[in-house]
C-alpha cells in the first residue's frame, strides 16, 4: 500500500477555504487506500508576523531558545486545525507537536537552526507507523525539532521542507509531495517574470543548485533526504488534488552520490591569454569562447583576471584553439601575447554541503601543500570544486583528497 509524506506551506493552508480544500485532497488520498502523513507549515504568514513580534516587543534580548519556542505557535496552531478539519470530513487524525510522545525530529540544541540526530529521528519516526496501521491521520508540525531534553527548536526558515522529506525518509514513503503556491519548479520565480514556465522534470542535483542559489521553492537542505526510489514532486495548492503532476523530482543519480572527488581521464591543456585591463573589455570573453565554440571544442573552465585570461580544453584540441586564439591576439589592442601551457590533471569534486561547510577549500589543499603539490588553478561554486593541478600530481593528488573528504 502507497504512503505519502505531503506538505502544505503556508500559502496553501492561508485561509480557513484553502485548509478544508488541503485537507479534502488528504481523505481523497486515504480514500484510495493510501496511507497519509501530513506535514503543515504555519498559517499564511504566521512565522514572519511571530518574528516581528518578537522582535519589536523583546528585540536583541530575545534568546535563540525563547524564539524558538515562540515561533512553534505557527505550527503548532496549524497542525490543530488541519486535525480537526481532518476529523470533520470523517476521518481518524492526530495532530503531533514537539510534546507528543510520538515526536519524530530529534535536534541538538541549536535552536535557531538546529541539527537533525539522525539515528534518532529514524527511529522515533517509526512511532508514526503505528498510528498509520490504526487508519490515524498524523498531521504533523513541520520546521519544529525537540531537544532529547524535550525543549523546542526549529530547522530554520522554510524548513518544513525539510522535515516533510526526512519523514519521507525515515518511513519509506512512496512518495513526497510539497504543495505550494505555484504550479511547480519554473523556469525561474514567476513574481519576478511572468513568462516563467513550468518544468515538468528537474533533477535532484539541478534542484538543490537551485535551492542554494535562493529559489525559495525549496529548502536547499530539504533533498539530502531524497532517496532515489521515493517519488517527489512540488504541486500547486490551487486544484485540491494530490495526484497533480507538477513538477517531479528525479534522482539523485548513482554517480552523483558516494564518488565525491574525480580526476579527468585525460590531461587538459590551458591556453593563456595576455593583455591589459582585461576584466574592463566588453565582449572579450565572448569572442574568444565563440571562436572556440565554432571550432567544436569544449571548454571544462575559464579564469579571468586582470592581465590574463586562460582556458582549459582537452589536450588534442587545445593546439587548434591556440591557433584560432592567436589570430584574435594579433587583432585585439588590448591583448599582447598568448601561450600554451603544459599538461594538467583536472579534480572535480562535488557536494551539496560546500556552501555551508567553513574551511573545506583548507581541508583539501593542506595535503596538497604537505606533499608539495603546486595547484596551478582551482575554481569554486556553490558545490564544486574544481583543482587544475600538474598531470604528474593528479593521481597522488587524487588519493590524498580522497582520504580527507
Ligand atoms: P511555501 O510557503 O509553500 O513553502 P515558499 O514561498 O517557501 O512556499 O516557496 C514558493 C515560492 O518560491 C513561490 O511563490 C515563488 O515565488 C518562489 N520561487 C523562486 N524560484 C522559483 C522557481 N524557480 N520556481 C517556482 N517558484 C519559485
Ligand atoms: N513556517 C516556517 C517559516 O515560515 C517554516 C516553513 O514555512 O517551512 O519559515
Ligand atoms: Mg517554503
């Protein structure tokens, strides 16, 4: 029998019409022999208007703990209200806060943004099947943790996202379903382009990129959760209907998980281009990678300073480009000469956790400086890293980032 994890933001349950029409959704799901957990986030803007009470009426002196335990109230009312309109369609529900014996997200004491115990929260989660047996509804507090010393914290804002994928997690679901105010994952927000249209497919990797960029339609923490067999989606609240395609999310995919650093199987070679002010020359970049594209070559990476200007591309293609490259130096003012570097070995290495890890870039070139390895170029983003180092290092270099990663 299927068992869905679904999550209504606070847009969705935003008025008394819109939580009747979620939690009809729900018994047309349980209807159809499917097992439901629900995760509500607070009411419509509770959460923003909570903070600003706090805030003006406690200001700097209000505690991590206190706030934690002030903004629990959205949840906290919503869950009640959800349960009990649950209850007046005919069903079996119980609404779960922090409090409840059966309280699945265990936290260390963060308050503010506070730390799943993992183990811990699989195994209390498991309490929720039991209800589920007994044809129970349970409407649970999203973005809320419990301490082991039984006091309240929370994820984080926007955090029910989270919870409603780590439940999915913790209890095999099926599927997980986020519903929201908008028709799904789009080709950017829609209320800052109206001509956004709506994706049908985004990978798990695509979508936490995304996340970590700022899209809010997601907690970027929320798909560390995501097994590969669990069926996600984000859906609109508008049409009362859980079966909604959406947009799905797929993956993540074997090779993106467990292999954390790889070393490009043949040498890349870097072209540099010399010149003056180089970071000021409108379009510069754009015909030097149009001259290449032309040619069919591929570029894996371009750094871009003041005096220079280098491309790294296969080593086999790298001797026409440097031709082609050439031509345009002699052309351009601004540019004096060009060179075609040596061998290099290209490592990749990629997580989601980069952006919120301080000092990882150290912990991967410590090793690198103790064994004498020069890094000739490395390039970062939200979660890659990217190191061009000598070919001779690579494989060395390679080993010693796999131990410490
Ligand atoms: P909820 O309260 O349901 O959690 P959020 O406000 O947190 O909803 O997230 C939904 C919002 O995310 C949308 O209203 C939209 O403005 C914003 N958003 C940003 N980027 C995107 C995107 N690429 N696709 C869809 N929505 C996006
Ligand atoms: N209510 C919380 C917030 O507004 C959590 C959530 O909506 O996901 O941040
Ligand atoms: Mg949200």
């Amino acid at each position: 029998m299927g068992l869905i994890v679904a999550k209504f933001g606070g847009t969705s349950i935003g008025n008394g019409k819109r939580i009747r029409k979620a939690a009809q959704s729900v018994v047309n799901e349980y209807m159809d022999g499917k097992k439901v957990v629900v995760v509500v986030s607070a009411i419509n803007k509770t959460t923003d208007e909570l903070v600003a009470i706090a805030d003006e009426s406690i200001g700097k002196e209000v505690t991590e703990k206190q706030l934690a335990e002030i903004l629990s109230l959205g949840e906290r009312t919503s869950i009640r209200v959800f349960s009990s309109v649950l209850e007046s369609l005919g069903v079996k529900s119980e609404y779960i806060d922090p409090s409840h014996e059966l309280w699945p997200v265990i936290t260390d004491d963060n308050y503010g943004k506070a730390q799943i115990d993992f183990e811990r929260t699989e195994e209390q989660a498991q309490g929720l099947l039991s209800l589920l047996e007994q044809g129970i509804i349970p409407v649970v507090c999203g973005f809320l943790g419990r301490t082991e010393n039984g006091e309240v914290t929370t994820l984080g804002r926007g955090g029910s996202d989270v919870t409603a994928f780590l439940l999915g997690h913790c209890l095999k679901a099926d599927n997980v379903i986020i519903v929201t105010d908008v028709d799904g994952v789009m080709s950017t927000d829609p209320r800052k382009i109206d001509e956004a249209e709506k994706l049908d497919y985004i990978s798990v990797e695509e979508m936490r990129d995304l996340a970590t960029h700022g899209a809010q339609v997601l907690h970027p923490h929320a798909l560390r959760f995501k097994d590969p067999e669990i069926k996600a989606k984000i859906i609109s609240f508008e049409k009362g209907d859980l079966s909604d395609p959406g947009t799905e999310i797929v993956g993540p995919f074997e090779d993106s998980m467990g292999k954390k650093v790889c070393l490009h199987h043949e040498p890349i070679s870097v072209v540099a281009v010399v010149g003056e002010d180089l970071l000021n020359q409108i379009g510069l970049l754009a015909k030097m990678t149009s001259l290449v594209a032309d040619a069919n070559i591929n570029i894996y990476g371009i750094s871009a300073g003041q005096n220079s200007i280098t491309l790294f591309l296969d080593k086999e293609e790298a001797d026409d480009a440097y031709h082609l490259l050439h031509d345009l130096v002699i052309a351009e003012d601004n540019l004096s000469s060009i060179s075609l570097g040596r061998d290099i070995a290209m490592l990749t290495m990629i997580n989601p956790d980069f952006i919120e890890t301080p000092g990882v870039i150290t912990e991967i070139t410590n090793p690198l400086k103790e064994n004498h390895i020069n890094i000739v170029e490395i390039s970062s983003s939200q979660t890659a890293i990217v190191l061009f180092i000598n070919w001779e290092d690579g494989k060395a270099a390679y080993d010693l980032i796999k131990e410490v990663l």
